[in-house]
C-alpha cells in the first residue's frame, strides 16, 4: 500500500483544524506515503445527525467518505476523557452491527481542541494577518495548555488581539476563520508531545498504522 486515506469526523465544522495536525502525526509513521484527507461534513445530509447519536455519524461519513482510517474527534469538554473514549467505543460498536468499520482512532483532547493551537506564537499572528505585530500576546506555557479552562474563548481572545484590529474592523474580524488557517502556518507539532492526551494520540495512531501493515 504506497497511500492512506483518512477521514475526520469531528464535533464541528471548527474542528477541521485538527487535519493538518492528524497530517503531521501520520508522516512521522508513515514514510513514503501518500497521505490524502476528508473531513467528513454531515451538514449536506437533509436531517443530520446529532453528535448524540455517534454511530449514525459514523455509518454516514463512512457511506460519503470512504476511507483506510478513521478518526473520530470529540472534545472532553467538562467530562472526562474516559467518558469521550467510551461514548466514541460504543458508536463503533454499533455501527459495526451494520457495516465495515475500518480501523479507528480517537482524537480527545483533554478540554477542546482550541488548547492544541495555542503554542505557536508566529503562527497565530500570521493567521490574524498581522505578522509584523509586537504586542505581547500571553499565551500559556506548553506545560499548562491542559489547564486552559475554556481554550476556544482564549484563542479568540489572542487572535483578536493579535489581528491589531479596532473598532469595526476588530467587529469584522472572523475568527473562526483565524482558527482554521493557524495550524495551515505550522510545520512542526512536536511541541505539543509534551501533553498527555496528544501522547495518547500519536501512541494510538502508530499503533492502527502499524496494524495497517505500514512499518
């Protein structure tokens, strides 16, 4: 096999951001492999799924985007990281009961997935289109990024200080957008190995890649 094709199923249309992230961890396994990437977006369905109902996600973005490995993203939020592993389990579960599940990979960041582009200071400001600005920007310490209560309201907070913008421009800043390109600007993520949900990321990642029969 010289090609792997994953598919994200993530809480959100924001959590694409984790592609270019889900990217880099596979090219540190995988050499010589052609990598290709869906995220799959269940809006396009007339009734979509609700992100309760984890195994009728599954079954469609299986049916729409087909692909080797799976990657199934829920933030732990106020819950335990247990609880996420669990919930996404038993989606699988039952979506096997119905069709091939490929292999499967959680992605559950300890609070959200905002926490993982918090690190890279240059990045951030690229993404605000404004490189050249000086202002301190406070992020939080690599070791800390865990703690970060309530990290998607902290990036927005950064990224709106970083754009340098005021008044109605500042009103017309779209961070969500902001948030997106980030990780677009970052070509090392080993920063992030540090923390303990993104170890047990890469650890399960090289363990579906090694099943998959790459070395």
């Amino acid at each position: 096999m010289n090609q792997l094709r994953y598919t994200l199923l993530s809480d959100g249309a924001s959590n694409k951001a984790l592609m270019p992230i889900l990217t880099w961890l596979l090219q540190q396994h995988l050499h010589g492999i052609a990598i290709h990437a869906e995220w799959a977006d269940l809006r396009r369905l007339p009734k979509p799924p609700s992100r309760r109902r984890m195994s009728e996600r599954i079954r469609w973005s299986l049916d729409l985007f087909p692909c080797d490995l799976l990657f199934v993203h829920r933030d732990a939020e106020n819950v335990s990281r247990e609880r996420r592993f669990g919930e996404i389990n038993r989606g699988i579960q039952e979506a096997r009961a119905s069709i091939d599940v490929p292999p499967t990979v959680c992605v559950v960041p300890v609070r959200m997935m905002e926490a993982w582009l918090l690190f890279d200071i240059v990045a951030i400001r690229r993404a605000a289109g404004n490189p050249t600005e000086t202002e301190r920007l406070n992020l939080p310490s690599l070791r800390n990024l865990e703690n970060v209560r309530d990290p998607k309201a902290k990036l927005h907070l950064i990224l709106r200080k970083a754009s340098g913008g005021r008044g109605r421009r500042l009103r017309n800043f779209n961070t969500n957008s902001a948030v997106q390109r980030i990780p677009e600007y970052i070509e090392d993520f080993s920063p992030l190995r540090i923390l303990s949900a993104f170890q047990t990321l890469e650890s399960h990642i090289r363990e579906t890649v090694m099943s998959l029969g790459f070395t």
